[in-house]
C-alpha cells in the first residue's frame, strides 16, 4: 500500500470518528482561506480518501485543522 493510500484510510478513519460526511469535510476544508484547497467538494475529499490524489504540505494542514487532529495522527 502506497502513502497516499494510507494517509487517505487515515482521513476516513479520522472522519468517521468525529462523524461528519465527505460533504461536511469539504465545507470545512473551504472555511479556510488556503488557496489551493478553497474549492474543495465532497469528490475532492473522496480522492484523497481512496489515495488518489497528491496532497500538498498547505492541504494537510488544512485537512488535520478540519478533522481537529495532528498531522502525526493521520501519518501514525
């Protein structure tokens, strides 16, 4: 399995922890002012779940404020 895929498991994984959906991910996602991910959707956020898209340093920042979490926790 290659990192992006793991890192996608872990964002679902983190996800459905706090029980938000791919949409409610994606609204937080726009929330905040990074450009590279203000027009995310719930397709994007699937992406990055199943491993299939290549995420920036900014977007993981972006995603671990979104899920409450560290980056460590979506790399552990």
């Amino acid at each position: 399995m290659q990192i992006k895929q793991k890192f996608g498991l872990a964002v679902r994984k983190r996800r459905k922890e706090i029980g938000i959906s791919q949409e409610e991910l994606a609204m937080r996602i726009n929330t905040d002012s990074n450009e590279n991910t203000k027009y995310a959707d719930q397709s994007y956020v699937s992406k990055v779940e199943l491993g299939q898209a290549n995420v920036t340093l900014e977007t993981i920042q972006v995603l671990c404020d979104a899920l409450d979490c560290e980056a460590g926790d979506l790399f552990g």
